[in-house]
C-alpha cells in the first residue's frame, strides 16, 4: 500500500496516527496542502499497489480539490470527494440530511440583508447564525434580536466576498448544556461523548468538557442515518454533532469528515486512532483483492 497523508498541520491527532502507522511498520507520504502540485492533464498509469489519500487538510477548499485530483488518478480517499463536498458546507449538509429524513434544526438561508431579516422573524429570536464554511464555533454567532441581526449583516455585507453571500440562518434549540459527537468509522458507530459547557457553544475545542457515551441503538440509528445521508459508506471516516430537543428528540446538527478525537480516546475508552488505522488498511486490502 502506497500511503499519503493530506494535513495542513500535524496536531495531536495527525500524530497519533502517524504514531499507529508506525507501530504497524506501514510508511506514510506526508504531503502538506500547500506543497501539493498535480497536473491535471497527464495521463496516470494504473498503480501497481493500492494508493490510498488519508484526508486531514483543514482548508474545505483545498481537501476537496486535491482529494477530487487524487481520485481521478485511482486512489482510494478517506473520505471521498463527495462526501468532503457534502460535510464541508453547512448548506449542502443540511440539504442532504433534509432530503434523507434525517432530523436536524429548522434552518433558512437567505442570500440579502432583507431577506434574511425575513427570515429571522420567522425563525424567532435568538437565531444562531452560521458561516457556511468553517469548524470550532469560529463566527458562529447568537443573535437575540432584530438589532444584533441587522449589524452583523451589516458587517458581512461590508466585509463582502463570497464567504459572506449567504447568510446561514438556524433556529436555536432549547437544549440542555450539552451536546453530543459520535464517531463513525467505516460503517460503524465505534463511539461517543457528550460535551459540556456552561457556554451555549459546546466545542471542546472552545473549553467544553468530554465525557463518555454509550452509544444506544437510537443514538446509532440516526448517527448511521447522517453518514449514509452525506454519501458515507464503508470507506468513511465520520463525525456527527447532535442536539438533544426536548420536544423532537434527537436532532443532527453537522457531519464532520476530518475529525478530532483526542479528548474522546480517553474519555470513551475506544482506541479511535487504531480504528481509523483498520479502516484504512482495510479498504487497501480490499481495493488490493478486486485488483
């Protein structure tokens, strides 16, 4: 097996991986997003061993542009292109997760300032306001009324670029101070934990607390559900964000495709870097026997 990494930066979990790739004697291509050049146009030879891209680039732009690339050329990516696509802009997730029945908040885009103060009255106050790109809680905000609405647009619409065309409007659910990310790797709901914080954003990556959660058949089901509706299968590497609501019970908030797992190992028991390393080697050999 031909193996490459994709990453931006080597975090804790790019070394934990790179850490169980080791222990397995298995060499690792490490190519950093920005030294990555590929010519569209020359024909590829068909590998003699199965090449397989491991996604951990956190630019969304540049993952799925260089994932489509490698594609094109035969390799095997974790995750595929379309599932990057899919879980790397808030619209398109929710979309999919609509369209498969999958319950998720009530959410509005609006593409102008008067529409999107349309829809927030609709909505009803506080709205959460989401950038359609981007991960950690970072510009995500909770507007409490029509004023907080107005300036933030008028701070988008300044700022302009695309980034800021869409205004990604989303009920704010009254849940308890806690959130849930369960992990889905190859099929799988191998784990997941709960997140709490006094904050109404819950991220551990924003000071929230990890703690283990048994995964239940219903918390699976949805979780399975969430991953087929993004395009994932077999093959895929997934993190999905849920709501508790009191009245609609479990609801899914997003679908991660490059995820973070260093506060959940401990927490929930479950070695998740070595069970991404399964998955990967697992897809190779069955990529190797078609072959």
């Amino acid at each position: 097996m031909h193996l490459t990494l994709l990453h931006t930066r080597i975090r804790i979990e790019e070394r934990l991986l790179l850490d169980e790739f080791e222990r397995r004697g298995i060499d690792v291509e490490l190519v950093h997003a920005d030294e990555a050049v590929i010519d569209l146009t020359r024909q590829h030879e068909p590998a003699s061993e199965p090449h397989v891209l491991l996604d951990r680039c956190l630019s969304h732009a540049r993952a799925f542009a260089i994932v489509r690339a490698y594609e094109s050329r035969g390799a095997i990516c974790l995750n595929r292109s379309s599932v990057t696509h899919a879980c790397g802009d808030k619209l398109q997730t929710t979309l999919a997760l609509t369209d498969a029945g999958v319950p998720s908040p009530r959410t509005v885009a609006a593409f102008g300032a008067d529409g999107a103060v349309r829809a927030a009255d609709a909505l009803g106050y506080p709205v959460v306001i989401k950038p359609c790109v981007g991960s950690w809680g970072r510009m995500v905000g909770r507007l409490n009324d029509r004023d907080a609405l107005e300036a933030v647009l008028e701070h988008k619409l300044a700022l302009g670029g695309p980034q800021h065309g869409v205004v990604y409007l989303q009920e704010l659910v009254r849940k308890p101070d806690r959130d849930i990310r369960a992990f889905v790797v190859g099929g799988q709901t191998i784990a997941a934990i709960m997140r709490h914080s006094q904050h109404w954003i819950t991220n551990t990556a924003r000071g929230g607390r990890a703690e283990g959660l048994p995964v239940t058949p219903e918390l699976d089901d949805i979780c399975q559900r969430a991953a087929c509706a993004v395009g994932g299968d077999e093959q895929s590497l997934l993190a999905i964000d849920l709501m508790e609501c009191p009245e609609r019970g479990l609801l899914v908030c997003e679908v991660n495709s490059t995820m973070e797992f260093r506060n959940s190992i401990d927490t929930t028991g479950v070695d998740i870097p070595g069970r991404i390393v399964d998955q990967v080697v697992r897809v190779a050999e069955a990529r190797a026997v078609v072959a």
